[in-house]
C-alpha cells in the first residue's frame, strides 16, 4: 500500500488547500488502498507560528497588494 503526504503551508483556507483536496480525491479514485494524509506544514511545527504567519500574511495582502502582488509574480509565478 502506497502512502501519500501532503503538506499545505497553513491551516487558513486557500487555494492551497483546494488543491491537495483535489489531488488527494483524484488519487483516491486511481487507487483505493492508498493511504493519504494531510498535514498544514507550519502547524504541525509550532501553532504560535503559524498564528503569526497567517497575521502577517493576510496583513500583508491588505495593507500592501501591490508589493504582495509584485513579489509573487516575480518569485512564485515567474513564466
């Protein structure tokens, strides 16, 4: 039996989740007998830390969307 993990970033509902939700049900759907958990990366290290990250994070993306904006064009979906 194959064992899968996966390992979103934080727990706050993203895209993120989203995605390993439907990865996790497609895989479910190739093969039955695979066993599958998911496990929010920062979380599982330290709670507090992932209460400030996700703070900082959502701050982030309020108060400045541009920077925000130009730091994952650039770094994270760069073509």
């Amino acid at each position: 039996m194959a064992k899968v993990l996966i390992l979103p970033l934080l727990k706050m509902p993203s895209g993120h989740h989203q995605v390993a939700e439907a990865l996790m049900h497609k895989l479910k759907c190739m093969d039955s007998t695979i066993e599958m958990k998911k496990v929010d990366l920062i979380s599982y290290t330290s709670g507090m830390l992932e209460k400030i990250v996700t703070k900082m994070y959502l701050n982030w993306i309020q108060k400045a969307p541009r920077t925000y904006q130009w730091v994952y064009k650039h770094f994270i979906y760069a073509d």
